[in-house]
C-alpha cells in the first residue's frame, strides 16, 4: 500500500508579530509595498519550517539549509551534497543521465526537496525540481500598519574611528513592526513532481511528510526564537484539503481575511467561498488551528475541525 500524499489542499498561515520585526529587507526594516503595506516573503516562511525540520527531525535530510565546513565556512552547493551524500557522482558525456538520475534520487531523499523542490545546478546534473507546497508573500492583513525605530548602542567602540582620544561606543538603530498578522496562502500539489518521482521511482511526498509540515507551520515561527524575531508567533492554519479526484482550483485566501482592530480575525469571506455547493462538493475536509485561548476567529467555516496549535 503506497504512502504516497495525493490529495490536493489550499490554505493560509497567518504569522503574528508584536514589536517585532518578521522579515527584513537589506535597510533592517519590515518589508513595505508601494502603498506601504507590510509584507514578508514566502522564503521567511519556508525558513522558519526548514529550521523546525532540522532542530527537531533529526532523522530526516534538509538539504537547503545552510551548513557550514569545519573552517567556518558555508559550504557550497557540491559540499553540501558531498555532506550529506558522499562522493559526488562521476560526470562525463557517457555517463551523463546516469548521474543525474543519482543526485536526483538522492535529493528526494530530503523532506524539504519532496515538500518545496529546489534548483541543484552543477556541471552534469542540472536539474530544477518544481515544489509540491507553494506558499504566497505574506501580507499584513491588519488595521495598522506601524513601523518604528530605536537607537541601540553596543559596549565597544567603532574600531574604524581613527581618533585615539574617541570616548564614543557604537551605535545603532533596529526597526519594528508595532503589531502585524501576516497572511501566507498555501497550495499543496503533489502532481508538481509526479515526473521527477517516476524517473527514480520515489514516493514523492508521504503522508507522514505533510503531518510533519502542518506541525512545522503550527510551531515553526515560533520555535524561532531569536533576538530579532522576539515576538514572532505562529498564530493561526487554515488547511482545506479537496477530494482526490477534485479538480477544483481556489483563488488566493491572503485578501479574503482580515484583522480588526479588536484584533479579531474574520474569516467570512472564505466561509461563503468555502460553503458554495459547486465548491463545497469538491472538498474532503477543513481543518482549522489556532490557540482558542488567547486568539479571536469569527465567521469560521463550516464543519471545519477545530485544533489548538500545539
């Protein structure tokens, strides 16, 4: 009997940030639109679930993630393979499918490469592996959208001051979010390396792959706990998994929430989409996570399971 994950599902994760500051861009401050709109990338959100995966499943391979030699340095894309693998695969013209089929088989031997794919470019095995999860930028579907700065000073001085007599430590200045909840919508199809599975003869993704995700996308921001993503919490998944045969295509669930200013979150608008008869036939179940003590959901679909987070 195959553990083969086959069924399609679309979904949200909704990450919450007080006084913090979720995904940077190169200046240190939260990411904005034009239109000032704060945002994240959907590569924040697969971080958070490759660093779940790799503090906690130690006997599964997380192949994009950095990693470093014993000289202290990252390594680069050969190393890590030749780490995780053993000796790299002999290329020349003769053997050249042979060894692509080699690395191919072994990359699916890692969880985030059957969950997100990946792009393996090296001479003789070029290969561009189309994930299975796709995620969308997260945008803040709260009211407010409050971005600001404070001075931070460390304990030494600047040692490109070439005053002798200079008295003046380092300072600095760190950019928060006063409060966000940045919305992902998520798709699952793992037709997206149906291809790439056969050619090797792989399962592709397991069911036991995707309970793993949903706990990393329960827990993975969270357990993120570092100095500059204090405050950064998982709050809420929404998962809607269709039937195996369904065919239905759902339109991104990232405008269709919203956060007042009573910090509830209102998920009427998936609620109607979701209980239309042309669209409720289609779906196998709807599971829904957060932490029903201390979050606020309205309108919440129907016959949807509820779950706390953890």
């Amino acid at each position: 009997m195959s553990n083969s994950f086959t069924n399609r599902v679309f979904g949200c994760v909704i990450i919450k940030a007080i006084n913090a500051n979720y995904n940077a861009d190169f200046t240190h401050q939260p990411r904005t639109l034009s239109d000032g709109t704060v945002y994240a990338t959907d590569k924040a959100l697969k971080y958070t679930v490759r660093n779940y995966l790799n503090k906690n499943f130690g006997n599964e391979k997380v192949f994009y993630f950095k990693s470093v030699n014993d000289d202290m340095q990252p390594r680069d894309l050969k190393q890590n393979y030749v780490n995780h693998f053993g000796e790299f695969p002999k290329v020349d013209k003769k053997e050249a499918v042979k060894a692509r089929k080699i690395v191919l088989e072994n990359l699916l031997k890692c969880i985030d490469v059957r969950l997100f794919g990946g792009t393996f470019a090296e001479e003789g095995a070029n290969l561009s592996l189309h994930g299975t999860v796709q995620f969308t930028h997260g945008l803040n579907r709260f009211v407010e959208g409050i971005i600001y700065s404070e001075q931070i000073s460390s304990p030494f001085r600047n040692s490109n001051d070439k005053s002798t007599d200079s008295m003046q430590t380092t300072l600095g200045t760190q950019f928060k979010l006063k409060e966000g909840h940045y919305v992902h919508h998520l798709s699952v199809n793992p037709r997206n390396l149906e291809e790439m599975n056969k050619v090797v003869n792989s399962d592709g993704v397991t069911k036991s792959d995707i309970a793993i995700l949903k706990e990393a996308l329960r827990n993975g921001a969270t357990f993120y706990d570092s100095s500059s993503k204090a405050g950064v919490e998982n709050e809420l998944l929404l998962w809607v998994q269709l039937k195996e045969s369904s065919k239905l295509v759902l339109p991104s669930f990232v405008e269709l929430i919203s956060v007042n200013e009573n910090k509830e979150i209102d998920l009427g608008k998936i609620s109607s989409l979701l209980s239309a008869e042309h669209i409720k036939k289609e779906i196998d179940t709807v599971e829904l996570y957060y932490n029903q003590t201390i979050t606020q959901v309205i309108n919440e679909p129907e016959n949807a399971q509820l779950f706390d987070l953890c």
